[in-house]
C-alpha cells in the first residue's frame, strides 16, 4: 500500500513510520498543506490511503481535502484531528474525508482503520472492474437494472447511483452510497451504529459511534435536495431506511 501521511507534528509522523515499514506499506510523508498537495499531485492516481491533519501550516486540512477532492473523487482520506467536536467532523466529511480519527489515538487503531478502508475500497474497485465487463456484454440492458427498487426508491450498485421519486440523489460519496445501500437493502430493519461500523466501514467497534452519524446527517442532507426523507432515526438504536410514507406522498 503507498500512503500519503500529512501531519505537521514530526513526533507522530516518525511514530506512524515505524507501524507502517511493520506492515511493509510505502508511506510518504507531509508536513504542511501546500507541500501534501504537491506530493498527492505528482502522481494522484498512485496514491492507495491519505491520512490528513485538520490543522496545517499552509493550507488547513479541510483546504487540503478539497484540492484532493477535486483530483480524485476515489482516494480513501481518514481525517486526523484533536478537535472532538461533531460540527468539525462533518465539516471534514462534507469535505470529502472517508473516515475520522480523533486525536491521541492508538497506532493500532489506525492501522486497523487503514486496512478496514483500504479492503472495502479494493472491493469495490474489483465489484467495477467485473460490472463493466459485464456492461460491454449486455449494454442494452444495464442501465435499466436496480439492485433495490421499491417504486419510489431505485439504487444501482453497477452505476452506484440512487433515485428517489425520478430524482437522482446527488454526489454521494463511496461511503454515504455504501451506508445507503445497507440501509436500503433492508427496509424498515433497524441497524445499531455498531452494525454499520461493522458493515460499512468493515471494522470492529472501536468507540467512534459519532462516525455513523456524521455520515447520516450529510446523506440525509443530500436527500432532502430531491425528495421526502427516508431515513430514520430509532432513538435509543440506530437507524432504518422506510419511504412507506414518503411513497404515499
């Protein structure tokens, strides 16, 4: 794996270094934000994980992020920040940040979050390699096909685009359209926070519950631009996908 650390404390930068040549991965290191966009721009599409600082000499993270962003809409970024405030997580999500971790955080944790994105997003990289395949092979039929279609809500994993009522749901991101996905394929099942973890984010439990929820409040934001929402909280439990009402609407 070749990973792009950007943090400006060199003490946590040389800490991560040694769990990385551990795991054999090929991780370079940035320690403002102008100088982490020119390392990423010197060969975006070689890039397998960024781990990135919100607070940057420079450029801040959520700058850095941006510019990333508007690169590579696919590159797996988890946010490092001591900020533990849900306002500047989902700030950082809005942004384009995968994941977040809070700050002091474990080395293990990290690697674990590393791999746990790292795995998926190799998943479904190979899932889009094997659907264009099969899209040359049955092009006239492919975009008529929906995993999930409930008359009012359609979501196709080939093209990882989602309607509600005709309306296409606008630039989600890979994680929002996973979270949607799992939520939808089981409609009026409530998951707990620790179930998406687990089946979103493909890592066990580790605490960092406001994850989940950061990430429900910017796909809810996103599906108010086009429809009724359909998202719901259970409180005290998670979340569950239902347009029953909204169908009737």
């Amino acid at each position: 794996m070749k990973i792009l650390m950007i943090e400006d404390n060199k003490s946590v930068s040389e800490m991560m270094s040694m769990f990385f040549q551990k795991e054999n991965w090929d991780a370079t290191f940035a320690y403002d934000g102008n100088e982490a966009v020119d390392k990423f721009n010197e060969s975006p599409d070689e890039w397998d994980m960024i781990t990135l600082d919100l607070n940057l000499p420079g450029k801040d993270g959520m700058e850095v992020a941006k510019e990333i962003r508007a690169v590579s809409k696919t590159v797996p970024i988890i946010m490092l920040t001591a900020r533990d405030s849900e306002s500047d997580q989902v700030l950082g999500l809005e942004f384009g940040a995968d994941d977040y971790v809070t700050k002091p955080f474990s080395p293990i944790t990290l690697i674990a979050r590393i791999k746990a994105i790292h795995r998926r997003s190799e998943n479904i990289a190979e899932e889009a390699s094997k659907n264009g395949v099969f899209a040359a092979e049955n092009d006239d039929d492919t975009n008529e096909k929906f995993d999930i279609d409930t008359g009012f809500f359609q979501l196709n994993a080939d093209t990882r685009e989602a309607y509600l009522d005709g309306n296409e749901i606008p630039d989600l991101t890979p994680k929002e359209f996973d979270l949607l996905k799992t939520l939808a394929s089981k409609p009026k099942r409530v998951f707990s926070r620790e179930q998406l973890l687990e089946q979103v984010w493909d890592y066990d439990y580790f605490g960092e519950e406001r994850t989940v929820d950061a990430h429900i409040k910017k796909l809810r934001q996103k599906i108010e631009k086009v429809g009724p929402q359909v998202i719901e909280t259970v409180w005290g439990v998670g979340y569950k996908f239902d347009d029953t009402d909204a169908k009737a609407k």
